[in-house]
C-alpha cells in the first residue's frame, strides 16, 4: 500500500531547457485532483501463537522417545520428550548408596562413633580412679605418710587424665557432626541427581498446543537446543518489525492490512494493540503486536507476512502525484503559458499521491514529468 518514496530535486532550468530545446515536450500537464489520501507504515513479520516459548532441552542425549506431534494440546507438566538417561542413573545409584553409608555412620552405634564412645568410658574411669587417688594422697601428705613428690605425681595424674577425658569427648563430638554433615551433604547430592535425571525428561509447562517440533526420536540434542515450540491455542498474534524512523506514527489501535505470504493478493483487517519499547539491534526494528480483527481459518504459526499500518486518512483533500513535486517541496505551475515554481505545503503521503495543504488550488494547471 505505501512504502517509503524519495523525490528526485529537478530544477527549473533543466525542465524549461527540456520545453525550449526538445520538439516533443516531456512533460504533461495535469491539475490537482481532490479525493481521499491514505497513509500507511509498511512492516514485515510473522504468525506467532501468543506467550509463545521455546522447549529447550538442559541436558545432552539421544531422544528416546517423542510423545507428542504438531498440533497436539498439552497439560501442564506433561512430559513431551524422554532424553537418554542412563549414564545419569547411574549417578542417581551412586548418590543413594553414598548417602545410605553416610546415614549409617551417622547413627549413634555406628562403629566409629562407638570406638570414641568406648574410649570416653575408659578416660572417665580413669579420671575417676586418679581423682580418688590424689585425694587419699592429699589425706596421707597432711600425715606425713607420703612425700611431696607422691602427691604432686597423683595431682598431675588426675590432670592428665582429666585432660584426656575432655579430648576424647571432644573428639567424639568432631565425629558426630563431621557424620552429621556428610549425612546431609549426601542427601543433597542425591536431590541433585535425582533433580538431574528430571532433565532428561522435557515437560510442558503450563496448558498450550504444539506448533512446531525441531527434533525427532533419535537425534541428538545437545544442551541449550530448542526442541519445540508451544503456545496458547486460544490466540494468535501478529508479530510486526517497524523500523525506527516510523515507529513514532505507530499507536495502539490503529488499522492494519495484512497480506499473507502463503495468500498473495488477499488482504485481512487487524489492529495494533502493543508496542514493546525495545529496540532490537539485530533486526533494527521495534517489535509491534497486532491481533485478527475477525476469525481466519488456516493460519499457520510461523506464516511470514506484510502489514500496512494505516497511520492517517482524509476525504476530500487536494492531491497532486509524486512525481510533481520537486526538491524543496516545489512544483511547476503554468500560468498563462508561462512556467514558475511554487512552493507548497504538504500533509500525508501515499505511495501515487501527495497531500497538498496549501499553495495551489483545483483550478491550477502544473507540470508532471513523462
């Protein structure tokens, strides 16, 4: 409908010199019509299911089995494709068996613990033991029935033994929670696993239908690869690239045409209802949603398409075509078969013709070049 035109500056002396010196004149004269003008923003894009996303798989593996082709709808959590998961079985298997001798060691008659709980046992018997010793001796060195060095090596005695009792219960409480931590430490690396064996099943999330599926059983999917798209089987929504030098006459609301690419020559009505004000670098171009303003049968998600966005429409407005008007918004006006130039005001702009706001009238006669 529209696309961007550039006007060619011609200047007066080349077009009087081409009416003096050529027999044929090239040019014709026309005068302003007055009719109706539109003006679109032309955009290219595509058929897109809304809240559409991408089942992307986390892990790397054959695909063993594919439950679900094109066009089918899915509930949430469904599982869509089994990735081959042996080798992280296997992993599974060593994590439970590790965190089965880890809750063994952490019991409170685990081996280990029941050495240090024994070696507590006999340290205490022996503090018990030297306390009684150092205090018959306290008793006997008040008598004088032992000597000084007697009882200093009975009160270093009950020293040392109490010394050893402190350090076998301190090491038994190491123990403990070393066992303790491994324990818990071994339960999370078997979540983990057991979490790592989920990611070779791919899932649905949410309700939504299958549009396209990029994989099949037996390939290999390597992690971070799309294996199918899904989206909401309720909507459709047209996505639009509108460059930047015209995104600003774009606003919600606005009438849209929309040509197909698998439907030449067919044009279907539908209306902005967002624009994301993010500037894709890759594509240099706004991102633009429109929707279906009536039911369309057929529609394929993916179908690339073109889109007029009508951005102004007038009735009854003076109009003169493209090629009339030269550079500085000049046209050549006849006037008693004379030429001059003369500037205008121009308004909207379509692909044949131009709005003029003022500076010639209906009556005019101007120059249109062969």
């Amino acid at each position: 409908m529209i696309g961007q035109k550039y006007l060619v500056p011609v200047t007066m002396a080349a077009l009087a010199g081409a009416v003096l010196f050529s027999c044929k004149p090239r040019y014709e004269e026309v005068a302003p019509k007055t009719g109706p003008v539109t003006e679109a923003v032309f955009a290219s894009g595509s058929i897109d299911p809304k809240d559409a996303y991408m089942v992307t798989s986390l892990s790397d593996g054959f695909i063993v089995k594919s439950l679900v082709t094109e066009n089918d709808l899915v509930k949430d959590r469904q599982i869509l494709f089994v990735l081959d998961n042996r080798q992280q079985h296997t992993q599974v298997n060593i994590a439970q068996t590790n965190m089965k001798f880890a809750r063994i060691g952490a019991e409170h008659d685990a081996p280990a613990l029941m050495q240090l709980k024994n070696q507590i046992d006999a340290a205490l018997v022996k503090y018990q033991t030297d306390s009684v010793t150092c205090e018959r001796y306290s008793r006997l060195y008040a008598t004088q029935s032992v000597s000084r060095q007697e009882l200093d090596n009975a009160l270093l005695n009950v020293k040392s033994s109490k010394s050893n009792l402190l350090a076998a219960k301190e090491n038994y409480r190491n123990l403990k929670d070393k066992a303790q931590q491994d324990l818990e430490n071994s339960r999370d690396m078997f979540a983990n696993a057991v979490e790592g064996n989920e990611y070779y099943n791919l899932l649905a999330t949410g309700r939504g239908k299958v549009y396209q599926i990029f994989k099949k059983q037996g390939d290999l999917v390597r992690r971070g690869e799309q294996v199918a798209q899904l989206g909401n089987p309720d909507s459709i929504v047209i996505n639009l690239d509108v460059d930047e030098g015209t995104i600003a006459k774009v606003k919600p609301g606005l009438e849209a045409l929309i040509e197909l690419n698998s439907e030449k020559n067919k044009s279907y009505h539908a209306t902005v209802t967002r624009i994301y004000p993010h500037f894709n670098e890759s594509s240099q171009s706004y991102k633009v949603e429109a929707r279906f303003t009536e039911p369309v049968a057929g529609l394929i998600a993916g179908t690339q398409l073109q889109a007029n966005i009508i951005t102004a429409r007038k009735e009854n407005t003076l109009l003169i075509p493209h090629n009339c008007l030269l550079g500085d918004n000049k046209v050549i006006r006849i006037t008693d078969s004379k030429l001059d130039t003369v500037k205008v005001e121009t308004g909207i702009v379509s692909d044949d013709w131009i709005e003029v706001l003022s500076g010639l009238t209906a009556s005019d006669r101007i120059i249109k070049p062969k």
